[in-house]
C-alpha cells in the first residue's frame, strides 16, 4: 500500500510543477497587463514628449492582451492546470471575458473543433475561400468571434471608464481600444494565418499545420509561443511555454536567431 501512494506521488509530480510555472507565468502576464492597462487608461498623460513613449505602451499592452488570450487557451486545454478542470474553466472564463467579453464554453467548442477540422472547410478558425489572403481571411476571423456579445462588453467597458471613472476618451482609445485591436491581429496573423495559409508546398501531415522558424525570443515576443503551431497540434496537453522544448525534442531548430 505505501508502494502504491509513492507511485501515485511520484506520477503527479510533472503535474504539480506544470501548474505551479503556469499559474505563476499567469499571474505575472495578468499582473503586468493589469498594471499596464490601469496606468495607461488613467495615468499617463498624453501630452508633449509622452506621445513618443505611448507607443511602447501600447506594444506592452498589446502583448499582454495575447498572453491573456494564450492562458485561456491553455485552460481550454487543460494544460493551465492539469487535473483541475474547474480550475482551469474558472481562469479561462474569467480571462475570455476581459479580453472582449468572450463566452469561455463557446469559445471553447470551437476551438476544439479546429483541432479536429484543422485547415478544411469545417475549421471556424479557417477561411475556405481565402487560404492565401491574410486581409480577408481576418475579416472572416473578426466577424466569426466578435459578436453582439463583444459590442456590448467593450461598450460597456469604455462609458464606465469615460463617464463614471473620469477616464479620458482619448487614453480609453489608445491604451485599450488599439491595443485590443493589435492583439486580435497578433493572435491571427502568428497564431492562425501563417500556421495553416495554404501555400505551394503541402503540409506534412493532417493537423494542416506549420511552425514558424523563429528564435525563442522572437517567438515569445510574436504570439507566446504559439507560432510553433505545429508542435501544439501534435500535443495539444503541451502548454505554450513547454512548446520551444517539444520543438528541440523533436528535432527542429529555429534558423532565426533573432
């Protein structure tokens, strides 16, 4: 019997330490677009020399809206938190909705169905009439996950801001309207479109899948990680920070080293 509870220790070890790094990196990304996000809306001033610098806000901003979109992805998974489903769902709902008011459980199917219908007709994430062109395929993209929903959140969000926080419509506007709108295009262009575009040569096997050969830091700063999109289709349970190591064990190797 003390055999059996060692082993069973023992085997829930990986586990342990997976969610103990994913939910730290998850506090950290959270913590840090919270502050970001809190500081630009209603701090910085936009005002003379500022206006050289809210750039580099706005990127933060930007990068950190992915990485909530990535954690919640993650959670869909259950590779957040393995083990703990109503952990997962818990965290994953509430990210979902700040990013743009997104319903976790919708969401959700249909990201499993582009698991299962990866670059075909049936795939939400897929554009079948526009395999090549990234300007109309996020256009589909947007329609297909930005609903009334999503209209009704961020409207929410900015009178709030505006008429009982005092924020100013400008700052509202650039700290959190175009960095919301950047991150949806990050996600799509590193994560969607590049991945799965059709081109000349096929792709290598049925996941209709390709990663992207850049360096770990560039790949960290484009999408999480998750432009090695190929290798998270192969094991979907691998979380977005485990993906350069699959990638290595695998035997590829950026070319990029930037």
């Amino acid at each position: 019997m003390p055999a059996l509870n060692t082993t069973r220790t023992n085997r829930s070890e990986p586990a342990r330490l997976q969610t103990l790094v994913g939910l730290s990196l998850a506090a950290g990304i959270f913590g840090l677009w919270l502050a970001s996000h809190i500081y630009g809306v209603f701090f910085f001033p936009l005002e003379g020399w500022n206006w050289l610098a809210a750039p580099f806000l706005i990127a933060l901003q930007s990068w950190c809206f992915v990485g909530l979109f990535i954690i919640a992805h993650d959670a869909m998974h259950g590779s957040l938190a393995p083990g703990r489903p109503r952990l997962n769902d818990r965290i994953g709902t509430v990210l979902l909705f700040l990013y743009a008011g997104f319903a976790y459980g919708k969401l959700r199917g249909a990201h499993f169905d582009h698991h299962k219908h990866s670059g075909t007709p049936g795939d939400p994430d897929f554009d079948a009439d526009h395999p090549r062109s990234a300007a109309r395929w996020y256009v589909t993209f947007f329609k297909r996950y930005f609903g009334w929903l999503s209209v009704l959140y961020v409207s929410a969000v900015v009178t709030s801001y505006v008429v009982l926080l005092g924020a100013s419509l400008w700052n509202v506007t650039v700290f959190y309207g175009i960095p919301a709108i950047l991150s949806s295009v990050q996600l799509f262009y590193f994560g969607t479109y590049r991945p799965h575009r059709h081109e000349d040569n096929r792709f290598a096997d049925r996941h209709n899948a390709r990663s992207l050969d850049y360096s770990w830091l560039a790949s960290l700063a484009s999408c999480f990680h998750f432009g090695y999109h190929r290798e998270h289709h192969i094991a979907p349970k691998t979380p977005w920070w485990g993906l350069p190591a699959l990638r290595r064990d695998r035997g590829e190797q950026p070319r990029r080293t930037i």
